[in-house]
C-alpha cells in the first residue's frame, strides 16, 4: 500500500527546515504489473474507473512550465498533455541530479503517474490531473532508436 508523506526535513546543505510533499518511495519507482496503459479520449470518458490509479499515457506536451525550486535540486513542472482536441494536465518534480528532464513543448512524451478525477488544491478545485512520477520521450532519443529515424544513420 502507497501512501503520501508529509513533513518537514533538514536540508543537508545550509541546515534549512524545508516544509513540502513528499511522495512515498513507492511512487517514485512504479510497480509494471500494476500500470494501466489508457489514451487520452479513454481516460476522459471513464475518469472515475481511472481515479487514483497509476496509469501510463501518451501525448504531445503543450502550455510547459518549469519552476526550479528554492534548493536547485528539483524542478516542479506542469504542461497539458494533448491528443487531437482532448486534453489532460500533468504535473510533477523532477530531480535535476538524475539528468535532464525530459519534455520540450510540442514534443510527444510518455507519463507515468496517478490519475486524479478531482482534487482540491491552493482552494482550486482541478479536474483530469495525473501526478507523473516518470515522464520521457515517445519514441525514446536512444542511439538505437535514432538509427531508425534518421536516413543519414541508417545508411551507416
């Protein structure tokens, strides 16, 4: 069982009491088996049977904001996640020590999160939000894949 931690803790660095949210580790590494794979239009016409489930989904990343937080160590992000005239929001904390993030406005991706029918937040009611916990390129930007995009590599 999955739970969301709150508290407080000291930042390593200047001895600082951060106050905030922090997801359990077992957010931070999905479990496969329990993955539901959903579009967009699916998850719009059933919000309720999808409502704080992990999913994974894919989209074309528009309205991108980063925000790098107060420790440089993370950056807080939120976008719409699209597919034709359906629309998702998607946000999330990326820790900056493990690599780039990976999304570019326009760009599709793949999202890994909880899915939220409704939630109540800053007293802002938000309705088809998904909480990444792993958010990457679809296809990935591998060398691999990348031999089979490219006309100049796959001639190599």
């Amino acid at each position: 069982m999955c739970i969301l931690w709150l508290g407080l803790i000291v930042s390593g660095l200047s001895g600082q009491l951060i106050d905030g949210y922090f997801p359990s580790p077992c957010l931070l590494q999905p479990i496969e088996n329990n993955i539901e794979i959903v579009t967009i239009p699916q998850l719009l016409q059933t919000p309720g049977e999808y409502h704080q489930k992990q999913i994974r989904i894919r989209g074309t990343v528009t309205r991108l904001e980063l925000h790098l937080d107060d420790s440089e160590h993370f950056i807080n992000f939120v976008f719409s996640l699209k597919n034709g005239p359906d629309r998702v929001l998607v946000f999330g904390r990326h820790d900056r020590t493990t690599g780039d993030i990976q999304m570019t406005t326009g760009r599709t991706v793949e999202v890994e999160g909880i899915f939220w029918q409704e939630r109540e937040t800053n007293d802002h009611r938000l309705l088809n939000n998904i909480e990444a916990t792993r958010v990457t390129f679809h296809p990935p930007l591998t060398p691999e894949q990348a031999a089979l995009t490219s006309p100049l590599l796959a001639s190599l």
